[in-house]
C-alpha cells in the first residue's frame, strides 16, 4: 500500500510540474507535451515512453486497490464477530473518507483520460495542440467541468494528507516527535499539490490564460 501509494505521488509531482508549463505560453506547453512522446528516443520508438509511464501507473493503481481491499478484508477477518458497543473512532476527516475518496478519485482520473488523453469528452480534442485542450476544457461556459476538478482535487488532496502520513508511518517512522513531522509533511505535500493543480483551472476561468 504504501510502496504503491509513494509511486503515485510521485507520479502527481512531476504530472503537476509540467502542467504548470501552461503559464509560460502555447507554444512551451504544447513542445512539453510532444516531447513526452519522444521521450527515450532513438532508444525508444515514438509514444513508448508514455506507454511505459502508463503500464506502471496501472500497475501502482491495480496494487494500491488491491493492497486497500486486502487489508480491509483482513481487518474484517480479525474481528468477524461485531462489538456489542463500539465507541467512535477519533480521527481526521481525510482517515474517516479514504475508501470512499478512493472510489471519487478512480472516477476522475477515468473521466480525466477519457477528457484530456483520448479527448473523448473534450470539446476541441486536438492532440497537436494540447494547450488549446485545456483552455477549451476550463472555458467560463463550462465552468460545471472546473468544479468537477476541484471536487476531485480537493478529494485527492484529503487522500493524500491521510495516505502520506500512514505511509511514512508504515515505512518506519512511527516516534512521537516523526509522527509531527509527518503530519505537517503530509499537509504541506497535499496543500502544494492541490494548488498547483487547481491553479490552471482557475487561471483559464478567469482569464490569465487563454
């Protein structure tokens, strides 16, 4: 769970860097967007890179699923007999909504390939010009699709306060004085990640870009 989940986050930092080539023009982020195609080259044939970037993401996604429903079902197993009276667990909001965040989370980023990778869902879908995409996706006439993004970012964001801190914990640092630590790692990785990726949204909305 937390290898997985580390991979992920990884994956979310350096997606959120070149997103944010968008602020320096057109032309900068749609070159980005076309040198991740070639990528690797000559070594690799044209597109294998992302194609390969792509394999291991599922694989992150297929064994972070499966190692959350593993231990749910092993949580379930060491206590089949259910308390006569349970009192209520005290946790953070982000702890009590991270299976359900979970599923929130799938959601988009299947909507999100389906949008901004195939085009499917999006209104211009030009491959040779992404930049175009995402102006065209957070225009202010489909201002429903910014807060559908920043329901899912503000979701992922909850997941990886909570799934950051467990992780660190899980990978060893379990001290009074780590597990503060670890929270504010937490928040700030969430916090910055959040802003980074909902800044291009609001910046298309509002006109910054475009």
């Amino acid at each position: 769970m937390a290898v997985t989940g580390v991979l992920l986050v990884l994956f979310l930092v350096v997606h959120m860097l070149g997103n944010l080539k968008i602020f320096v023009g057109a032309a900068a982020f749609d070159h980005y967007a076309h040198w991740l195609r070639d990528l690797g080259s000559p070594l690799l044939p044209h597109t294998w890179y992302l194609w390969i970037q792509r394999a291991v993401l599922t694989f992150a996604v297929v064994g972070h699923i499966w190692a959350a429903t593993s231990l749910a079902l092993r949580a379930k197993a060491a206590r089949p007999v259910k308390y006569a009276h349970r009192a209520k667990v005290q946790g953070s909001y982000a702890a009590r909504t991270m299976r359900w965040g979970g599923v929130i989370i799938l959601l988009f980023v299947i909507y999100h390939i389906l949008d901004l990778t195939t085009g499917n869902l999006n209104p211009v879908a030009d491959k040779a010009h992404p930049y175009a995409n995402v102006v065209a996706d957070f225009a202010p006439g489909r201002w429903y699709v910014t807060l559908f993004y920043t329901l899912a970012i503000l979701s992922i964001g909850f997941h990886l306060r909570h799934g950051i801190f467990s992780a660190l914990r899980t990978l060893g640092q379990q001290t009074e004085k780590g597990q503060r630590r670890n929270r504010a790692i937490a928040l700030g990785v969430a916090v910055v990640l959040c802003a980074g990726y909902l800044s291009v949204p609001f910046a298309v909305l509002t006109g910054l870009v475009s």
